[in-house]
C-alpha cells in the first residue's frame, strides 16, 4: 500500500506543479494506465489504479497534505480541485479501460 501512495505522491505533485493542467491529467491517466506490480511485472489491477486515483484527489481536494522536503506542504490551488473533479467521471472510464482506449485521451 505505502508503494501505491508514494506514486499517487509524485503523480499529484506533478499535476499540481504543471503549467498545462489538462495535458498533465492526461499524462497521469496514460502513466497509470501502463504501471505494473514490480514483483509479477503484469498491470495493476483497475483496484489498485482506484487506490492511486483516490489518494491523488484527496490531495488535489484539500484532504489530505502532501508534504515537500524542507518540511512545508504543497498547496493545490481551486483550480485544480474543479479541472479534477469535472473529467473524475471521464478518468476512471480511461482507468478501467485501461491500455486499449488510450487512443480516446486525446
């Protein structure tokens, strides 16, 4: 579990950090899409991917603090929390299609 909260981490880090919000949501759904277990190398399950998506919208929403290095905390602006909450429905559809429907993000 602690594995799958250290990438849903990074991925929120990204999306809150980037410039271009959409393309990066995209990014973060195609990233998922094809992460792996390390131990039986096959794809994560739409759970597992469920998990990561979860823990980044509590981050995204406020809920939860991701904290930095020198011991403050990234803040997301509303922004974030709207452009997250309205394609929510669009990104679990992506989620639990997985790879095949990749094509459609774009």
């Amino acid at each position: 579990m602690a594995k799958l909260e250290n990438v849903a981490n990074e991925l929120a880090k990204r999306f809150i950090l980037a410039k271009d919000k959409k393309y990066t949501l995209n990014r973060i759904i195609y990233d998922m899409n094809y992460l792996v277990y390390s131990d039986t190398k096959e794809p994560l399950t739409y759970q597992a991917k469920l998990v990561i998506f979860k823990h980044i919208f509590d981050i995204v929403a406020g809920r939860e603090k991701l904290p930095l290095k020198d011991g403050g905390y990234l803040e997301p602006d509303f922004t974030d929390i709207v452009l997250f909450f309205e394609r929510r429905s669009s990104i679990l559809k992506h989620l639990k299609s997985g790879v095949k429907k990749q094509a459609e993000l774009n």
